[in-house]
C-alpha cells in the first residue's frame, strides 16, 4: 500500500511516498552550556527543541505532458503558504504536523511519472493529535508524550471574588473578579487569554499565577468551583 500525505487538505492522488522517506523521531535539540575554566566538561543551562524537517521523496504518475504541467501548478499553489498549514500522512491519520514549504527543487520527469522531493518546516516541533479532548471526570490520563496547553470552561454555580484552578504539580491559576452565579469562563492557556461571559477580562489574572498544563501520564485538576472542564490536544516530541 503506497503512502501519500495532505496539506491543508490538499493532496495529489497519483502522488506516492518512496520508502526512503525517514520522519525524525525527535526533532533536533539545542544545548546551551557554559564552560567553566580549570573544571572538567561544562554546566547544562538550557535544552530546547528546533524546528521539525520534513523532507518527502516521493513520486507522482501523470497520462501525459498536460496532466503533468497541471500537477506541477497545483502542487505549487497549494504547498506555498504565509501561514502554517496542517501536514498528514495517510499511514497515521490522526496525527497532524504544522509547518511552511521549506524547499521544492524541479522534478527528475519521464514519460509517465515525475521524482521529486519536497521539505516541510515546522517551526512548532510538536506533533498533535487530531482530535481535541474534553475531560469533566478527574483523573484522567494523557497519552502524549509532552506537555499540552488546555482549555478550562466552566459555568460558575455562585457568586465569589476568585477562581483558581491548580494541577496536581503545583501550577496555580488565579482570577479575582466580583464574579456572579452562572458567569462563563473560559481560561485558554496556550494563548494565555481569559474570557468572562465570552468577553476578553485579562485585568482578572492575578500575575502571581502560573498557567496549568496537561502533563503527560495522570492528571488531576482541582478547581474552587465544581463543573470544570479541561480540552487538550495530546501533542508528541
């Protein structure tokens, strides 16, 4: 079975993935250290992961030289974006990659296919789930293998000056607001942005909080109020 793969949705059905196509594992990874004079190796300061490269070998079968050139053009328009767009591959089709079009060299052509190799930027190195859970029942468990970035949504059931919702780590949210029974929040911390009743009410962060995440494994959060629901997208290295 050959392996194809989407971007944006778009994707060239005669278009087949040559088996030399190597995904990384993990992407790269930066380490900061500092050298110290007359002391043996280096102190670690900082490790962090750089982009992920995607480069596909692959080819595409065409009838003729017109069904080519359309090809071609269509690959052009589509791969070409300012803004990131969603990579899939058709052998994991729940897993999504976010990148830009790094490279696309002219295609080795023959009478009835075409050899080429395209790559893939993504300055996100995370993989992602394609789909978004939503948790109401404590604990719960995260598959993925990094940290994700929730939603909590709740309906609050009576009137109080805070909201804080805590993961089992240790990491603490804050909100002091004069807040009314049946007021909505939703707390999105990937973007770091809070709403009230669908409002943008930033002025209600107490800066003295740290944003929960999604840690992989167990999870189990703890909210002043109950009805908390925690969404999150599983993400992978």
């Amino acid at each position: 079975m050959s392996v194809n793969f989407s971007f944006n949705g778009f994707s060239v059905p005669t278009l087949a993935i040559l088996r030399e196509e190597s995904r990384p594992v993990i992407p790269a990874i930066s380490t900061l250290a500092v050298d110290v004079p007359r002391r043996d190796g280096s102190i670690l300061r900082d490790r962090k992961l750089l982009p992920r490269i995607l480069t596909i070998p692959f080819i595409v079968r065409f009838q003729n030289l017109e069904e080519f050139n359309r090809i071609k053009t269509q690959m052009a328009a589509n791969w070409f974006t300012k803004e990131p767009g969603t990579l899939i591959f058709t052998e994991e089709p729940t897993i999504e990659y976010y990148g830009v079009l790094m490279d696309f060299p002219p295609l080795e052509s023959y009478p009835t296919f075409a050899r080429g190799t395209v790559t893939f930027i993504c300055h996100d190195p995370f993989k992602y789930s394609s789909a978004h859970r939503g948790m109401l029942t404590m604990p719960f468990t995260n598959s993925g293998t990094a940290e994700s970035a929730p939603t909590f949504l709740i309906t609050l059931s009576e009137a109080a000056t805070e909201f804080t919702v805590e993961n089992h780590d240790g990491e603490r949210l804050r909100l002091v607001n004069g807040f009314r029974e049946g007021d909505y929040l939703e707390i999105d911390v990937g973007r770091r942005l809070i709403r009230i009743n669908g409002e943008i009410e930033m002025a209600a962060f107490d800066f003295t909080s740290r944003w929960p995440m999604v840690k992989p494994g167990i999870n189990n959060f703890q909210a002043s109020q109950p009805g908390l629901m925690v969404y999150y997208r599983e993400r992978w290295f």
